[in-house]
C-alpha cells in the first residue's frame, strides 16, 4: 500500500514561506500559484499557492503511522491554527492506495477524537476501481 497524509493551508495570496513564520513552523512543501507539476508536463501549473505539512514517514509506512504522526505535529500547533485569518482554508488530505481486492481502512478513536480535537472532522470516502473484463 502507499500512503500520502499532509495537511495543507491554501486561500491565501502571498509567498506561502511567510507562514512558517505564522505557525512558528517550517512547512515540509510548498505550492507556488504558477509552478509547474513536474519537468514531464511544463504547461501543466499549480493554480493556488499551498503550505504543506507533511507526516514525512515513508509512503509504505501504516496509515496508522501516517495520521498518529501528523496529529502530534498539529496538536502542537493547534493554538497557532487558531489564529489564522479567516479566509485561510485548510485541511488533512489523504491519498491511499491499495492494491488487494477487499481493501479496508481502520484508524483508532483516539486518532479520531485527536484530529475532532483540533476542529477537524473525520470522514471517508472510498473509490474502488473494478478490475473485470474490459477494465
């Protein structure tokens, strides 16, 4: 399986480095509005700026892992998150691939309550890819 888990600040018009001074926090990526995707597709550009923080494990890492990393990162940011301006949109992303035919997702309730905490309600939802004849 591969996993991806960030959160991410967007709706903001300035150079997104200005928030590590804000959150008192470095970002592990940014987005700049006009950067490109990749060197394969130059013409294909990001259309908003974006602060990243990241659970920065290994993509092969539990989903577990993912999110019980990134929730201590948030929680000690959590009185900074407050303070950012109302405009500001921000949440937790999360891509999760499997490969298995009955895949299942499962994160504990203390990780749950720990993200409800913060401000951030948790919900899922899944996209399954058929695998039969002509797919």
């Amino acid at each position: 399986m591969e996993h991806h888990v960030y959160f991410a600040i967007v709706g903001f018009d300035h150079d997104p480095a200005r928030l590590d001074v804000l959150l008192g926090q470095g970002a592990d990526d940014y987005w700049r509005e006009g950067d490109t995707y990749s060197d394969a597709f130059p013409d294909a550009q990001r259309r908003e700026n974006r602060w990243i923080l990241s659970s920065q494990l290994d993509e092969r890492a539990s989903h577990r892992d993912h999110f019980e990393k990134l929730l201590l990162k948030l929680q000690r940011l959590a009185p900074q998150l407050k303070n950012l301006p109302g405009d500001y949109r921000y949440g937790i992303g999360v891509s999760h691939y499997f490969f298995m035919d009955d895949p299942a997702f499962y994160l504990p309730d203390d990780i749950i309550e720990g993200f409800n905490a913060l401000g951030f309600d948790v919900t899922f939802d899944q996209l399954g890819i058929d695998n039969g004849p002509g797919n």
